[in-house]
C-alpha cells in the first residue's frame, strides 16, 4: 500500500521546549526564510503537502485560555500570508493553511484561499478551524462569549453550525466563476463573461452572502478542504464539507475503530461524492531528544495525538501496520525531526515500496486521485 504523507508545521516544533532544543532556530521564527527552508525540505522528501498552524490568540498550554508563561513561543506569523510567501519557491508540494472561521468573513477566506491556489498553480488547501475562547472574541467586539468549556455542549454544537456554513459560503464563492467566464478578447473589448458570474445568494443563520468571489475560479476548482476531528461532532463537520479528516487515534485499533465510526457517519448524514481521506496525526520525536525537552519544560509532553519516539524504521512499521491511508505528522522539534522524516523515513518507507520516488501530479487534488469538480452554477448543454 502507498501511503501519503503529510507534515504540520509549527513554530520550532511541537515540543513547547523545542525552541530551545540543539539546532532549533528560535532566532528565525519570523522570518520567511525559516519557513520556507521547511517547506522546501518538506518538498525534497516528496511529501504530499505541509500545514501551517493558526490561531486568533497567542499559544497557551491551557485549551480555555491563556497562560502567561514566558518560557516557551508566543507569536506567529499569518498562515495564508506564510503559505503564499512560499509557494513561488516550491513546485510541486501542496500548501494548505489554517484560519478561524468564527470571526473571519467567509469571503475574506474564498479569495484569500484562490489567490493561494493560482500562487501555486493549483497546490492550495485549507483548514478551517473553530474558536471558541472569549478572549480570541475579544479581539473583534462583535459578540461575547462564555467562558470555554468542552462540557458546553450547545456552545460547541453552535460554533460547528456556524462553521458549516462558512465552508459552504466558501465553496459556493469558488464556483461562483465558472471556468470560462474570462474571455480576454482584446479585439472586441469583453474582459469577462457576465452570464458566466453567478450570485451565489447564500442565506443562512449566520450569513447573508450575495457574492460573486472577486477572484476568478481557483485552477484546482476547488482546493483542497481538510479538517481536524476528535469526536462525533468533528467527524460530522469534516463528513459535510472536507476532503480530508485528520484524526487523532491512541493505537491501530483506535484508529480503525474511528475510520469505521467515520464511514458510519457519512453514510448517516448522506455524503455525497467521495468518501473523507482519513490520516492520522502522529507526533514524532528521533534521537532521544524528548526527555530532555520534557525536563526544559517542567513537565512530560501532553497531547491530542499519538507521540511517537523511536527510528525512521520503527516509524515505518507503526505506520504501515496502522494501515491508514495517510498521516500527518507533527515534527517535536524543527528542523531536526523534520529532517530525519525527509531522508531517513522517506527512503524507508520506499525501500519498501510503500511511499512514492516521484510527484506523479502537479495539483493537490489528482494526488488524491480527486477530480476537478465543476462548477456548481455552470449552466448544462
């Protein structure tokens, strides 16, 4: 089996003591250089696309808030501004952002997100991700929110509801262009098609949208959307609007038993077109180094993931006898660990047969094997 391969990227890792780690370059963080060596190692090992890691608050070790602690990274840089810095620098390796989509206009995303995809010639994906903390709605005056509590159920069930339709505002806005509506015609002075731009007309609980985008349909038609989940009510967001679910399962077990709840759930809400990639996200750690990152920080590494340590060969055989059909995984420390999966994992991995020699296709989609879609508004001969 072939596998995919993805990498998260995240300031100087995702040990929050990884920017004191040998090697690491806290120095560089803001820097476009730092994040575009990353993503051009990440294209020499052929992965199939990295992801940029975004919030609307600084970093915290607390999930409801912040910490105020001054001992590890606080900051970062835009993730679609990053993602579009780099892409004229790399060719083939897909690029795919996170933004919020409780306090970003839909719009905002649709064209930001296109731009991307025609930066990089049809390598663009998204992530979007809710916000629930007060003091993130802090930073735009519009609404107030309750303090974050996960056992809010109907809080957490609203901010998906409105998350759906934001993705849905979104892919409307990219097939508000038909492909054809640029003419171009120089000599007859038509730029575009009117006919061929759609309104989009969108009317939900939390939207009134009346588009078209301003930006043209994206090469790919419609990037990429992948998404995170934990739970039912992810799984249930990623079902109705993503291409790709990344996953956060304990052991092959879990994971399959989270593959087959997915299934279910699509099947249950009617997914149409085909089914969620599912990868799993996987923190990875080579060298040993963890303990000592471990002891920097005052206290053993917590996360939603699985954490992995151990050699590109033990790597290779959890992933292989997980038996998924992608994984994303998140470097412990940068640019160490994701060094170690370019050209140490990778040959692995190939020597085995199971992961590619070449990039086979130029857009995000076809490495998925997902076909350009057409327009939804495109008018049928």
């Amino acid at each position: 089996m072939t596998l995919h391969l993805a990498v998260a990227l995240d300031g100087a890792g995702w040990h929050p003591a990884a920017w004191r780690a040998e090697g690491a370059q806290p120095d560089r963080l803001f820097t476009a250089g730092y994040w575009a060596d990353l993503v051009i190692e990440a294209e020499r090992g052929l992965l199939d696309w990295v992801t940029f890691e975004d919030t609307l608050s600084l970093q915290s070790s607390r999930y409801d808030g912040p910490d105020g602690r001054l001992d590890q990274v606080r900051g970062k840089l835009d993730a679609v501004l990053l993602a579009a810095a780099v892409a004229p620098l790399t060719s083939k390796i897909g690029l795919i952002p996170t933004t919020s989509v409780t306090h970003t206009e839909p719009f905002h995303v649709a064209i930001g997100i296109a731009s991307l995809d025609y930066a990089s010639k049809g390598r663009a994906g998204w992530r979007p991700r809710v916000s629930g903390r007060p003091d993130e709605a802090a930073h735009f005056g519009r609404r107030e929110f309750p303090p974050f509590d996960l056992a809010n159920q109907e809080f957490i069930t609203a901010l998906f509801e409105e998350a759906d339709d934001a993705v849905e505002v979104v892919r409307r806005l990219w097939d508000s262009w038909e492909d054809d509506a640029e003419i171009r015609d120089a000599a007859t002075g038509r730029f575009i098609d009117r006919d061929r731009l759609h309104y989009i007309d969108f009317e939900g609980k939390f939207f009134s949208v009346k588009g078209p985008s301003i930006t043209p349909r994206p090469p790919q038609g419609q990037p990429l959307v992948t998404s995170l989940g934990h739970g039912p009510g992810p799984y249930e967001f990623a079902a109705r609007g993503a291409d790709v679910l990344y996953v956060t399962p304990k052991d092959r077990d879990d994971a399959h038993r989270i593959v087959a709840e997915v299934r279910e759930i699509e099947a249950r809400i009617g997914r149409t077109g085909p089914p969620l990639k599912v990868f799993a996200d996987l923190v990875v750690f080579f060298g040993g180094h963890k303990a000592g990152l471990d002891e920097l920080d005052g206290a053993p590494l917590e996360s939603d993931a699985h954490v992995f340590e151990g050699t590109p060969a033990e790597l290779a055989d959890l992933l292989q006898d997980w038996d998924l059909e992608g994984y994303r995984l998140r470097p412990g420390v940068l640019p160490h660990d994701l060094n170690v999966i370019t050209r140490e994992l990778v040959p692995e991995l190939q020597s085995r047969g199971a992961f590619r020699t070449a990039y086979e296709t130029a857009d995000l989609r076809g490495r998925l094997g997902l076909a350009r879609p057409a327009s939804r508004y495109a008018r049928v001969s």
